[in-house]
C-alpha cells in the first residue's frame, strides 16, 4: 500500500484481516455520481467508465454530450468476480477506475484513480463507502492536473466473506472529502543518458561518386516520448 493511501485509510480498518491463500472475489464497485469532468473550452464529452481488476474488465453505460459543469447520477452497480486467485496475485492486486470518453473508433482517456486491492480488503467489512474521487490523466503532459471526480462505493469479498450490500448515500449531509491519487503529488527524478562513442557502424548511404557513410544518431523513447541526439556524419 502506498504511503498516500496509507495516509487514506480510516482508523476503523480491520488489522487482522489477511488474503486467503486461494480464492474466488467478488469485488462490487457502485458508480454513485461525478462531477466537473474535463472538457475543452466549450465542448461536451460522452463518458463512461472502465473497472479492472485482476485482468477483468467491466464497463459501465455512456452518457451523452455532458458538459464540464454538470453532475452526473450514474447509480451503476460493477461486478467481477475473478475465480481462483493466488494470495501473492491478490496482494499485488489492483483496482483501476477509468474515466473515458467514448469515441466512435476508438475511446479517449479523460482520468483515473487506482487502488491496491489490499486497501480496500484490509478495512472494516472490506468495504469503502461513498468516498469522492480525483481523477488525473497519469500520461498527458499536465499530468497533476484534476480531470474530474467520481463517488464510489467498494467492496471485495472473498471465499467465506460475509459480502457488505451497498446501498445509495442516504444521509442528510453528504461527506464532500476527496481523496485524492498519489499521482497527484509526484516526486519527480532526472534520467541523464550520455553517449560517448560509436563504433564498426556500417555505411548505409552508398555514394556513386563520393565514399559511403552513414548519418548516425541514437534514439530513444521514455514514456512515450521520442529522444534522439544530434546526427553524426
């Protein structure tokens, strides 16, 4: 569990509870609401949501045209049920929630929020209720930037569990704390790659007149950005 949402948990957490060695899970995610979703200056998205959980995947259905400002009631219930699963595979077990715009070919990422698995497991009743999310696009440029939120409710039951039924947030005065992903607060690192020399490069440019050589250079990519250094004749 990262240090962020260790930071999360509530002190009513179970500290006894442990993964069972091998398991069936139910792990129940409610889509409850979300609000103030990102959208260019004028423009509406078609969102929907994406659960996955050790390698399942379940989609929720799509709004249409819904602007930056507007909260959305989505009251959907998520299950997967992954059968079978190792301890060590539940340990390391994540809990994905994507926010994404729903596109003809293809579907645009608009944010997300990750749990680990044991976050979820290891609180009272193995359960999460009516908690705001932030959302953020780990891979776009402004990648700390709050993409929107979305209030769920979570629980992960496994073999012999007793399974919390969730419900809507019946009280008067909503809890309006978010948490917030630790991607939101990054540590940030420097990777400095130097190239010395290159040596035995073949010619790949064959001259009729002149001798063959090669125009050589180094590229790279690191997180999806192309690096390349300076051409060397």
């Amino acid at each position: 569990m990262s240090g962020e949402q260790e930071k999360q948990a509530e002190a009513a957490g179970d500290e006894t509870a442990q993964f069972p060695k091998d398991a069936d899970y139910c792990v129940h995610v409610f889509i409850e609401k979300s609000k103030e979703i990102k959208t260019a200056a004028g423009d509406t998205v078609d969102p929907m949501f994406v659960v996955e959980c050790l390698g399942l995947k379940e989609y929720s259905t799509a709004k249409d045209d819904i602007g930056g400002l507007a909260e959305i009631v989505w009251g959907e219930h998520i299950f997967l049920e992954p059968r079978g699963v190792d301890k060590r595979d539940a340990e390391g077990g994540k809990i994905s929630i994507r926010l994404m715009d729903k596109g003809l070919f293809k579907d645009a990422l608009i944010g997300l929020y990750e749990f680990d698995l044991s976050y979820i497991y290891l609180k009272d009743k193995h359960v999460l209720l009516h908690k705001w999310l932030a959302l953020n696009n780990p891979g776009a440029d402004n990648f700390a930037e709050i993409c929107g939120y979305v209030k769920v409710s979570i629980s992960v039951a496994a073999t012999g569990d007793e399974q919390v039924q969730i419900a809507e947030d019946t009280a008067m005065i909503e809890d309006t704390d978010v948490l917030m992903s630790p991607s939101l607060n990054p540590t940030f690192y420097q990777i400095k790659l130097r190239i010395f020399q290159g040596q035995d490069l073949p010619p790949m440019d064959a001259g009729v007149l002149a001798k063959p050589k090669i125009d050589a250079y180094v590229a790279c990519k690191f997180k999806k950005k192309p690096y390349k250094t300076k051409t060397v004749t």
